[in-house]
C-alpha cells in the first residue's frame, strides 16, 4: 500500500465512527502463559537465569555476599526477588542488581524502545546507539543519573530482534523501588534503585516482579506485560473515555472567567456534544494555594456554574505535589516539605529540574500525615462543594523528587508519591477523573484513571511527529492500564506560543490520527472561535474514541491496528519526507 508524504490514511479513517463503552474494573482474565519461543529469545532466558546479582551501598561499593543475600525464584518467565541483610548491622543499599549480563550477545544496531521515569522522556534508538525521544530526559533535565553511566530504562525495554522477533523485559510492579533496564553494545543489567535506604539486620526486602515475553509483535507483549501489571496494581476505570476542551493551548496562564464564558456560548452552539470544559493552569494565585483567589482570573467557582449551566461538566487543573517561593502554603507550613540536609524545604532545582514557571518549586511530602489531610482536603472540597469530579494533576513527577529526606524516614521517593496520591484519591470517588500529567509513570499504577503520554502539542509539523512517537509508543497502555491522554487535538493555526508552522493538510490529518490511533481521550484544544465548518466537522469524527491503543509490530510504528471485534482500524504513518512510501498491511 501506498501512503502520501506525511499522510497516515486521515480521510478514510476520519469517515469512519464507532461506539466504544468501558465502565467498572477492568476484567482480569486467567493468569497468561508465556514462553520465550525464539531462539534469541531463548539463549538470553538461560544467560540472564545463569547471571550473578550484585548488591551496592551509598558510597557504590559491592557488599560481600556474607552481609547480604539476593534470592531469585523464577515461575516460567517471571521471577520474584528478595534481599536479605545476613550480617550484624545496618545497611545503606544503593543499589540491587538482580542481573548482570557482561555479554548479552544482541547485535548493537538492535532497534529498542524503552520506558523513562517521567512522562516527557523515553528511550529510542538502539542497544549501541540510544536516541532520546522528548525534549526534557531523565538525565540532562532532571538530574536522574544513568545506572553506571549506562544508557537507562525505567520499567520496560522491548528489544525488536528482527521486525517480526521482540524480546520484552519489564517490571510488573512497582510499590517501593523502581525497575531499571541499563544497556549498551555488550552489556544489560537489570536493578531496582534502592535510594540509600537501611536494610537492618535480619530484615528482606521483598523486589519488584520481572517479567521476560517473547513473540512476534511488540504490541501484543505490551498487552500481555499489563495483563501483569494490573494483577499487581488494579486498573481505576471510569466510563467512558473523556471527551472536552482544554484553555491551556489558547490561552495558557492568561485566562480569565471571561474568556471561558466567550468560549462556553460558542461551544454550547456548535459542539454540545463535547463532554468536559477543562480550566487550566491560571486559576490560582500561586502554585500551592488552590483555594485562594486570584483577582487577575476572576471568580473560579462562578466559572464551575458556568460551565455546568450550559451542559458541560467542568473539570479543573491542580500541581498538588508542588508549591512556589512566595505561596502560602510554604510560608505557614514549611514542615510539610521534603527537606534537604539541614532540614529546610529542599529546593528542586539543587537536585532536578526547577519547574517551568516561577521556580524553584518545593516538593510537599507525601509520607507527612498533615500532608495526607491536606491533599484529601483539597480534592474533597473541590469534588463535594465545587462541583468538579475531574483532575488534571500536573508536576507529579516533584511527588518523587529524588534527593530529599522524608517524614518518614525509610520511605522511598516512590513510596512517597504513592501515599501522597493515595491521599488525593481518598478526597475523591469512584466516578472521578483522576488524570496524571508530568507523572512518574511506573510508580502511578493503580493511581490514577488516565495518564498523559506526550509532551505539549505546538501547531507545527515537527511537534505533530515527536508527539505522534511519543504517543503511539505507549498506546499500549490506552484501555488496559489506564486511558491515555495524547494531549490535544488542534486544528487552527492560533497559538499562545506564537509558534505557527506552515503546515499542510496531509500534515494536519497525521496528527489527527496519531490521536484516535492511541484511542483515549480527545480535548480540543483551539479557541471556539477559530473553529468553523471543516475543523468542526473533524473534531466531531474523533469525538467516540475507541478505547483501545492501536497495537504495532515493532518500534518503526509504520502499520498499527486496532481490532474491536466487528470493527477494525488500519492506521499507516509515512514518517518519512518521501513523496509516497511501501507500507504492508
């Protein structure tokens, strides 16, 4: 088949609409066996199976294996790990490498894909050769170290042998320590970050789940790695996928109660079958004080009435996890901090990335009592006397900021993001819109209803391709371990940014269907007024997601498919600035 420069098939497939409904729990099925079928496949099982365990402490020393004991149970191709602190005092593990394989024997041009910790980075390229896909990585952007000086993935690294052989290595949970994949041309080690934290004497620390998958699709071991992860870590669904407009992309911080009225009367008239109206970052005075007015905004809970007058249901932005210099949150109550090594509310820029907007930031510790209370509190009273049952919470990541000192003092960075977003579900029900954005994304499952998986969307070819990739990339965990949010459908050229491409209509339809292919959520995010007949009329096509992920062969992302059963789309992505490319279905 063949498919136009830049043109993924936009027409045909945008002609095409399908009602899909997920509602309740996912279903968890019979525990699935999975074998290591290929012979690559096979050869790496038996190396990994027969490779030494290595334990690390602060200072990046190798404890003698009489202090300390990893033990390894393999179940067909997972395997379940401990360690044990066999000696007479504490320890300070660094580090725990449960495999580590000198020679792994994969040919250095070996495509990969894998996961970072936060949403704005992952790991494309190859085993010799790794390219970073996203603007903000893990290491230069926030300060995450690779283990070893080795190239780093965080909870999966999927391997594409051949285009029809894959090898999957992944964590299937993540409770305390997070799972890390490190690479290159010979070497792959397999370890949990455990941050320093004391191993007594006599004590186990019971790992992280690690699984290996073989087959001949990549899509189909992503499906079979959630199946896992979500008997680890049960999905939160609610029905069905949401659907609305965002301010952040026409307005951004400058919004006002004003504009979102101009746009609800609009909206009301053209497109009432739009779900959620979406209030932004801007709202709030400072980030930190969610309930304190902002006179530059107007009148936030008049806005939520609004909202709902016209027929919307209103849905709102919060950073719970962080706050700024000046808010009041830090000024009042400096205990609910995350602290450096003085015991002063750690400044994030010292130890990662600072914040995008009146940085540094200081990050609200998720392991404090006080700061339970305070994030139930918050979502309670915007859920129950607002009116609002759908979050976006933003700058989650700083809930696992590395480098700090907790309330509780042998809690982990993960553990200390998990209680705080315990916390913020307790504020809310079982019909809430528990959206994550700039989260850690291993350390949310079971946390939250649907996960951002791109950065922001700027309107220009070269955005619509990185966001594409960042987003089909992980549309495997759309309608399986949460819905994802491939960030905003837009189709005018206006932009807050002042950054507008001249971009074609081939190219307009590519982003168009990047988004349905990933099959989650779909918020407009263009000013209602810019909206007329022919941007109209696609957006309402996209308006019944599927609610499944495309599935795709390998890490080309070229030909992808979802299948629901009496209906099936074929997407094909030219990624190319070839007039017209050979695509087989």
């Amino acid at each position: 088949m063949k498919v136009n420069k830049k043109n993924s098939l936009g027409s045909a497939l945008l002609s095409a609409a399908v009602l899909f409904c997920v509602s309740g729990c996912a279903k968890l099925g019979p525990e699935p066996e999975s074998k290591v079928t290929s012979e690559q496949g096979q050869r790496f099982l038996a190396v990994l199976q027969a490779s030494n365990w290595v334990v690390e402490d602060v200072q990046g020393q190798v404890i003698a294996p009489d202090q300390i004991q990893v033990e390894r149970v393999w179940d067909g191709t997972r395997c379940r790990a401990s360690v044990t602190n066999m000696g007479d005092t504490p320890l300070r593990l660094k580090s725990v490498v449960l495999f580590e394989v000198a020679e792994h024997g994969f040919s250095p041009d070996t495509p990969i894909y894998g996961e970072g910790f936060q949403m704005l980075y992952q790991n494309g390229g190859t085993l010799g050769q790794r390219e970073d896909i996203g603007n903000n990585s893990d290491v230069k952007h926030y300060k995450i170290p690779d283990f070893r000086g080795l190239p780093t993935a965080y909870g999966v690294l999927n391997l594409n042998l051949t285009d029809t052989d894959n090898l999957l290595l992944g964590f299937a949970a993540c409770e305390r320590f997070i799972g890390r994949i490190s690479f290159d041309a010979q070497q792959l080690l397999i370890s949990m970050d455990t941050e320093g934290l004391v191993l007594q004497p006599g004590e186990r620390w019971s790992l992280e789940e690690f699984v290996v998958l073989s087959g001949e699709r990549q899509g189909d071991l992503f499906n079979e790695l959630a199946q896992r992860i979500n008997r680890n870590h049960p999905p939160r669904k609610v029905s069905p996928v949401a659907t609305g407009w965002c301010s952040w992309y026409c307005y951004r911080m400058d919004v006002t109660d004003e504009i979102i009225r101009d746009n609800l009367d609009i909206f009301k008239e053209q497109v009432p079958e739009l779900k959620f109206i979406q209030l932004d970052d801007g709202y709030q005075p400072f980030f930190g004080d969610w309930f304190d007015p902002n006179p530059e905004y107007g009148d936030v809970k008049q806005t939520i009435a609004d909202i709902r007058a016209k027929g919307f249901e209103p849905a709102i932005w919060v950073a719970p996890f962080i706050a700024q210099k000046d808010s009041r949150v830090l000024r009042e109550h400096p205990d609910w901090f995350v602290k450096n090594a003085h015991g002063e509310p750690l400044d994030s820029s010292t130890v990662s990335f600072g914040g995008w907007r009146y940085g540094p930031w200081y990050a609200l510790d998720g392991t404090h009592p006080e700061v339970q209370q305070h994030f139930e509190n918050i979502f309670r009273t915007m859920r129950e006397e607002w009116g609002v049952n759908y979050f976006k919470l933003d700058a989650n990541y700083w809930g696992a900021l590395q480098g700090g000192r907790h309330y509780q003092p042998n809690a982990s960075r993960i553990e200390a993001y998990r209680q705080g977003m315990a916390a913020v579900l307790r504020g809310c029900d079982d019909e809430t819109v528990v959206l994550g954005c700039n989260a850690p994304i291993w350390p949310s499952f079971g946390l939250v209803t649907a996960m951002r998986t791109s950065g922001d969307i700027r309107r220009a070819w070269w955005s619509f391709k990185s966001l594409a990739r960042q987003n089909l990339s992980r549309c495997w965990q759309n309608g399986t371990l949460w819905d994802s949010d491939p960030d905003c459908i837009v189709l005018t050229t206006d932009s807050p940014w002042n950054i507008k491409g001249d971009v074609t209509d081939n190219e307009w339809l590519f982003h168009a269907t990047s988004i349905h292919a990933v099959g989650g959520f779909i918020l407009s995010g263009d000013k209602a007024e810019h909206l007329h007949a022919k941007e109209l009329g696609i957006l309402k096509k996209l308006l019944n997601p599927t609610g499944q992920g495309a599935r795709f062969t390998n890490t080309k992302l070229e030909t992808g498919i979802t299948d629901l059963g009496d209906t099936q789309y074929y997407y094909f992505f030219n990624w190319s600035d070839t007039e017209t490319v050979d695509l087989s279905v």
